[in-house]
C-alpha cells in the first residue's frame, strides 16, 4: 500500500519502477493497481455539484 498527498510524485515513483532492473529484466511484474482518494464523493459533490453538507 502507497500513499501520497503528491500525484505527482507517485506518477515518478511507478517511472522509476518501470526503468528499474528488476522490472525490466522480468524478475517483478505489476499485476494490478488500484487507485482511489479519500472522501472523493465528497469532494466531487461539493465542487461539481455545489452540494453543500
């Protein structure tokens, strides 16, 4: 589990994975990655649909 408050610093962090040795010489692969945000409903009602609580 990762967790950032920069995305993009994480969006680096899976670059240098990707140009690592192991990654690139077959010894690890990515089989999923899930992404999400914290209270992401809430932040999308408040802004998109000017919903106040």
């Amino acid at each position: 589990m990762c967790e950032t408050d920069d995305l993009k610093f994480y969006h680096f962090m899976w670059e240098e994975i990707r140009d690592s040795i192991p990654y690139t010489s077959g010894y690890v692969k990515i089989k999923e990655v899930i992404m999400g945000m914290e209270n992401a409903f809430q932040t999308y009602e408040k802004e998109s649909l000017k919903m106040n609580q």
